[in-house]
C-alpha cells in the first residue's frame, strides 16, 4: 500500500533462490521449463508486493523471456542484475507496478565471489535490496570474503541511504551465528526470520541451513515471517515429483506505516 504521499505502508516480500539450472545437474537442469513453471505458480499463490529470486538463469533466453511475460501478467516490473564476470545467474527483483518509485541500480562487491545486489525504491522513502552471498566454503579466504560483503554493503547503504528505510532481502548463505550474518546485526542490521527451528536451503554439502533472511534497517516492525517448505522439500526426487529448488521461499510483510 502506498500512501498519497508517496510513504509505502505495507509490504509483503518474498526472497527465494531458484536454483539456476546452469548449475543444477541431470533432470533439474532438462526440466527447467517444469520447475519455472512450478516456481511461478508458488509465487502467484503468494502475491507478494516485492519478490526477490536469486540463482536467476540471465543466460538462458527462452527462461529470461517466460519470466518477463509473468511479470507483465502479474503487473510487476521486473528488474535484473547479473553477476559480474558473465556468471549465468543473478539477482531479479519483481515490484508491484505501483509500488516502484525511482530507478533501479545495482551494485558489486568488488571481489573474487562476482557477487552483486540490486536496489529498488519503493514509494518516496523505501528501498528494497536483493542480494546473494558466497558460500561459506571449508576454506582460507570465503569466510573473510563473507565478512566483507557484510561490510561493504553495510557501509554503502548506511552512506547512499542514511534517512531512508532499507529492506535486504536474500540467501545470505549463513545462519544467525554465521560471522557475516551475526556482522549485519552489529552493523545497525534487524535481522528477522520464521520462529523456532526452520531450514530453508540444502547445501550442495548435504548441510541444512537457516540462510535466507529479511533484514531491515530504520524499520522495525516485520511481520508474519515465514518459510514455505520443510527439509522433505529440498531433496533431490524423480519426475513427476521433482524438487522445485534447493531452497525453500520464505516471506514477511514489512510494516511501514
């Protein structure tokens, strides 16, 4: 809802990596058309305001151009940002026409990872911010890589955005006590998430985790966090009844008002 002056009320968002079929293997990545569609059907259910994919297929025409005219069936606009290094995947934001309120931009972190984040405005005093994380690999350098995306994207939006409302939505690929995630809350940071014990993505490891969040800064009233999905969802299974993705889609509905 947006007010007569232009202040966003309400919102509900959704964050959701898709698993981009350039990196799924076997069957997940044939029945790509099945699984978009699947994908699009669980979304329109939804009807969320704001809609940020990740692992978004920017490579593949036929899959871009099915999402585009999803989104003009649906009135979103559709906003894309590709990783950098011509990587297959990146970040789509989808905006209810009505909600949009300025250009979109994007940014990138500046390191080996290629990883990016895509800006929005809605309304006069919003901004939402879609984003994806590397991996917390077993390794010397992708946790300290995590650590500073955490920073740089704190340090940007705190000097581009130091009056506005933010909305950073994503996988950030590490649960609460993950060093970056736990840096956003140190940072000024209102990290929100489903209550209890929730899962939203099976790692390529095998590993569950708890890794896609909302997070808000200068707006602390989120409600109605939730996953969609359990761990049964994130197995791999034969057709018909395949795995959509390896992530579970998780919403909340941003009180602005």
């Amino acid at each position: 809802e947006v007010s007569g002056g232009g202040q966003v009320a309400e919102v509900r968002v959704a964050t959701w990596n898709l698993l981009a079929p350039a990196y799924a293997r076997g069957l997940e990545r044939e029945l790509w058309r099945d699984r978009l569609e699947r994908q699009q059907a669980q979304l329109a259910a939804e009807a969320c305001d704001v809609i940020a994919l990740q692992e978004f297929w920017v490579t593949h025409e036929p899959s871009f151009e099915a999402w585009d005219a999803w989104a003009k069936r649906h009135d979103y606009s559709l906003f894309v940002l590709a990783r950098t290094r011509g990587k297959a995947d990146g970040c789509a934001t989808l905006v209810k026409s009505r909600l949009v309120g300025g250009d979109a931009f994007g940014v990138h972190y500046d390191d080996w990872g290629d990883r990016v984040c895509l800006f929005v405005p809605l309304g006069d005093d919003l901004v939402a911010c879609n984003t994806h994380w590397t991996f917390a690999h077993d390794n010397a350098w992708d946790p300290i890589m995590r650590l500073h995306q955490a920073r740089k994207i704190s340090e940007f939006v705190a000097a581009t955005f130091p009056d506005k409302r933010v909305c950073l939505v994503g996988d950030l690929n590490g649960d609460l006590v993950d060093p970056a995630v736990a840096k956003l809350a140190t940072d000024g940071w209102t990290l929100h998430h489903p209550p209890g014990s929730w899962v939203s993505h099976r790692a390529h490891t095998g590993a569950f985790l708890a890794c896609d969040f909302v997070a808000t800064r200068n707006l602390p009233h989120v409600n109605d966090c939730r996953v969609h999905g359990d761990r049964s969802d994130l197995f791999l299974r034969d057709p018909p009844d395949f795995r959509v993705s390896d992530h579970n889609m998780v919403t909340a509905t941003l009180d602005a008002s």
